[in-house]
C-alpha cells in the first residue's frame, strides 16, 4: 500500500524536537496524552541484556556505490528479512524484542525508571543494525532508549543505507522524557522513544554525509521528496541532482526510500524549519494509515 500523504491536517501529528541539539519548535503527534513536562537530569541508563541469537548479518548483494557522487538506485534494494512497513508499528512487545533476536539484532533492555511506563518497548542498541552501526552523538546517555518498534524499521531501512555505502549512522537522540512542542505543549515522539534524530552518516570509502552542509537544496516549505503522490498513485523517483548536490541527493535517496516504504510516518527535513537544519527527525507513529514528511 502506498501511503496517503496528508500535509495540512494532520501537521500536529509532528513530532518535535526541544533539546539544544535541535532547538525549536516543530508539529506534533496528536491526540494522545503524553507525559508532563520535566526536568531531566542525567543519570545512568540501567540496563539487562537480552540474549541476541548469533551476529548480525550484512545483507547480501548490495555494494556501495561506484564512486563518492553516484546516487544508488535504492528502489531496486530488496527488502530487508523480518517484518517490514507499517505492519512494524503494530508489534507488541513481546513479538517486538522476538523480532530484535530472530534477525540477530543486538540490544540491552533498559529499565531506565525514567523510560518505564512512557517507553513501551524501552531497548538500547549494543551493535550493528542490519550491518549499520548506530552511534549516539548527544550529550545524555538516557537519549540512547529507543522504542523497540524503532529498532525494527531502522533494521528495515538498513538495505537502503548500505546500498549507499553507509555503515554508521550518528544521531543526536532518540528519548527524551517529557520532550514537547514549545508552540503547543503537546508530547513529541521523542517523549515514547519512537523518534530518532540521524546527522552524520558515515560512508565505506567516502567523506560522511552531514545533512548540516550536505541537504541540499533545502528551500522552507519545499517537499523534500517531491510531489505528493495522489492516493494510490506510487511516488515519482527523485530528479537527477544538480551539480554540487550530488551529496544531498544521496541523503533525501535514503530518507525519501524509508518514506516510500512505509517505516516512518513522520519525517521532519530542513526543509521544515530551523530547528532541523542539522538533522531529519524520522519517527515511527502507530495506528495511522497517512504519511507526513516536511
């Protein structure tokens, strides 16, 4: 199924991003109630392990990209093993972290106090993700929690990234407890641990990908994926970069291909405001049929 785009009704369904890393404000995820407000200080993240069944596998027949500026054909990118789409968002937790172990993902179960009974699935990743590795670039340890229905469609994503020769992926956050909108009050979906927030995205053979200085172009308000497909109608590829932008064509490839299948309903560019204009806040929203990307 091809996702429904919705661009005006349902921007308050957005998550957003309040911590110095991101600053300002963003839409929001409606209607439900999230935590209150609180000041977070920094405490360890607890943890115990979850046996993870053998190492993770790089998927097979995928090669990075011929030379640095070539922008990978990531339609063609079999999709990854394991559950896929939105059918993601509708695990439970117990299918949730079978899943993590079936397809070898490594993980901890955090029982972070902070993250119990706010994170459903609160999991830390301890290794490669479907052959990418995920650093955490921010400030608190308690950002690393992540919800496991996130892990699961990051996993999904991978086949995507290492079609373009990305083997680590460096975010800012993912939780972060009583995170909301500053222009609303309402909860992010960093508050549930659903949102993660990439910046860098290192490459085999080739410089990093920033999308701080590589996004472009990055006009405000300008669709990052192009034109919204109407319903049923699949999504029109990408043009072909200009010149000088052949790195930001690599980025929106990637983001623009976990849009198109299915595994995050919200994704934040800069495009959408100053407050992303170093990272795309990509999100998981479970129990929706629409698509939102900014």
């Amino acid at each position: 199924m091809v996702p429904r785009l919705v661009a005006t009704t349902v921007l308050l369904w957005v998550s957003a991003c309040s911590v110095p890393a991101c600053g300002g404000a963003e839409p929001v995820p409606a209607p439900a109630v999230g935590p209150a407000a609180q000041v977070v200080v920094d405490a360890p993240v607890v943890t115990e392990p979850e046996i993870a069944t053998g190492a993770e596998e790089v998927p097979e027949g995928i090669a990075p990209p011929p030379a640095e500026d070539a922008v990978p054909d990531v339609r063609a990118v079999p999709d990854a093993d394991g559950t896929t789409g939105r059918a993601i968002a509708a695990l439970t937790p117990r299918a949730c972290r079978a899943e993590l172990r079936r397809l070898g993902v490594p993980f901890t179960a955090s029982e972070d106090e902070r993250a119990e009974g706010v994170v459903a699935m609160a999991v830390v990743p301890t290794g490669p993700v479907g052959g990418v590795t995920l650093e955490f670039a921010g400030r608190r340890a308690l950002h690393r929690i992540m919800d496991c229905r996130l892990l699961v469609a990051i996993h999904a994503w991978a086949p995507v990234l290492r079609a373009a020769g990305v083997n680590r992926i460096r975010h800012l956050s993912a939780f972060r407890p009583g995170a909301r909108v500053a222009s609303t009050g309402q909860a992010s979906g960093h508050s549930r641990g659903l949102a993660f927030d990439p910046r860098f995205f290192d490459r085999d053979g080739a410089d990093p990908l920033d999308v701080l200085e590589d996004w472009q172009p990055r006009e405000r308000g300008a669709p990052p994926c192009g034109r919204e497909p109407e319903e049923g109608e699949e999504p029109a590829p990408l043009p072909p970069p200009a010149e000088g932008e052949e790195a930001g064509a690599i980025l929106r490839a990637m983001v623009c291909e976990g849009v198109r299948r299915e595994l995050f309903q919200v994704v934040v560019t800069p495009h959408h405001d100053d407050a992303h204009a170093n990272h795309v806040h990509l999100e998981v929203v479970p129990g929706v049929d629409w698509t939102w990307t900014g």
